[in-house]
C-alpha cells in the first residue's frame, strides 16, 4: 500500500510539471482543465441528481431492504455495460489513460452484493428495469460509435462513488442493520484504493492528458449531463417502483392484490347502493304521484283514441 501511494504520488507530480509545461493547451486548442470543465459543467445536474427523492430519502436513512435490492440490481446492469465497453475501448488513446479495472471496476462487488441480499440463485431473480436499460442502451452505443465520449460516464460513476458512495455505504450499513464486515456494501467498498483522495487526483490528472479538440472537449461535456440525466431517471423510476413501500416495510404482491381486492368489493357495494338510491325515487310520494299521473294521461289518450 505504500508502495502505490509513492507511485501515485510521483505520477502526480509528473502529470502535473507535463500539464504545466502544456499550457492547458490540447491539439493545439486552450482547452483548460477538462476536469475542471466536467466540474462547472455537471454543477446543476449533479444537484439534481442529489437531490431526488429516492435519494434524499437515502441520505435520511429512509431506506429499506427491498428498496435497497432495487438500486443494487440496476446497478449491476449498469456497470455490466460500462465495464464491458472500458474494456473494450482500453487501448483507445481517448479513454487508456484513466483506465483503472483493479482499482475501480464494481461488477464483481455487486454480484458478491446480490448473492447477498438475493442469494445463491440471484440472477434469475433479478430484473432490469427500463431506466436502467436505457441507461445501458447509451453505454453500448457511446463505446462501439463514440468512445472519445466514454471518458465522461467512467468519471460520473466511479469518481461519483469515491465521494459520495461513502456516505452512502454508511447509511445503508445503519439503516438496515448490515454487519460491519461490509457484507451487502461491497459495491462502495474499494479494497484498491488506499486514498480515495489521492486517486481522485491522479484520475483527474491522467484526464488532463487526454487528447481532444474543442468540439470534441463539448460533446464531453454535453455527455457528462447525459449521464447524470440517465442518474436521474433511474432513481425517479426506483421511487416509483418502491412507491408501494411503507416506512417499516415493503408492500408485497400479495398485499397489494389484497388491498386491490377490497377497493373493488368497496366500489362494488358503493355501485350496489347507488343503484339502490337511483330506485328509491319510484317509491317515495312524489314518483308514486308522477307515475299515477302517467298512467291517467295514457288511460285518456285511449279514450280519445277510441271515440276517434
């Protein structure tokens, strides 16, 4: 471990003497910090992200089990794809130097998470919801049509769980009860990784030195926001899937089709009654008065009818 932190530290220093001696400046563009760029340029998405319901309700501990399995599962989708593009695009001169697999990838963790939570036969019994599959859709497409874009998912993600997934880790761990081995939070867990804060700048560093001219340094950015949009989208369609859930509990199938059984026999006696009252008009005063009074128009209409 402390080997890797004198690594990295040197290579810090010399990316940053590299960036310096550089001006900023990239295929022949001042293109300033592209880190730097991502930041600024994500600073509302992000906040809108943060600030979703299901995770406000996260961050305040309201959280449970079922719903908790929910954000794995989709995550599991998600960083199927996103590592089997970095994977693909490794060499890519547009994506190789922020290339971390033993340091970052999460598919492992999250299927020791699944087993967790699901079980042995976990994969059968896991689903992937239609936000997280557009979410996956747009992974696939940027890393076969337009790696040089691949660089902006990789740094919403994996930068986004060395930050905030920490405080996350910590209020899964207390709200449902999960053992201080890190069994269930693997996924936030980076054994990798000495000092979140170190990668950081390191991964922000090997970013500078990616090439890119100004159009290309855009669609960076115009993608970053994607990604965070597609963050929203997930967790907005998480809250309306756990939407059936209660704050000690999750309402299962079999409660619902329940309580969906007794809202029926409700407008089924509410329908009876009313039919009820319609008819009780015909029997009161007034429509037994109105009713004999048809009966005498008609016997008259005979009458006339006849003596014609």
């Amino acid at each position: 471990a402390f080997q890797l932190n004198v690594e990295v530290f040197d290579e810090l220093l010399q990316l940053g003497a590299h960036n310096q001696r550089n001006g900023g400046v990239v295929n022949g563009s001042m293109l300033g910090d592209l880190s730097e760029a991502l930041k600024l340029a994500t600073k509302d998405a992000h906040e809108l992200a943060e600030n979703s319901e299901f995770m406000r309700n996260f961050l305040k501990g309201q959280v449970t089990r079922d719903q908790f399995k929910l954000l794995l599962d989709s995550l599991y989708f998600i960083y199927n794809a996103l590592e089997e593009e970095t994977e693909r695009n490794k060499d890519h001169p547009a994506f190789a130097p922020v290339h971390f697999p033993s340091e970052l990838n999460r598919k492992e963790a999250l299927e020791q998470d699944l087993e967790y939570f699901h079980g042995p036969e976990w994969k059968s019994r896991i689903e992937c919801p239609k936000a997280a599959g557009n979410y996956v859709s747009r992974l696939h497409h940027v890393g076969r049509d337009e790696p040089e874009l691949l660089v902006a998912h990789a740094y919403i993600r994996y930068l986004g769980d060395l930050s905030g997934g920490q405080m996350l880790k910590r209020v899964a761990q207390k709200a449902l009860q999960l053992p201080s081995t890190d069994e269930g939070v693997a996924f936030f867990t980076f054994d990798r990784v000495t000092s979140a804060t170190k990668f950081k700048q390191l991964y922000r560093s090997r970013m500078n030195t990616l090439e890119a001219d100004g159009e290309t340094l855009q669609r960076i950015l115009d993608e970053a926001n994607r990604a965070f949009q597609l963050n929203v989208e997930v967790f907005d369609e998480l809250q309306r899937l756990s939407s059936g859930s209660e704050r000690n509990g999750t309402v299962h199938g079999n409660d619902i089709r329940k309580r969906a059984a007794v809202v029926q026999g409700r407008s089924m006696t509410t329908g009876t009654t009313r039919d009820l009252q319609s008819r009780e008009p015909l029997t009161d005063g007034s429509g037994l008065r109105f009713a004999l009074l048809l009966g005498l128009v008609a016997v008259m209409l005979g009458i006339g009818w006849y003596l014609l």
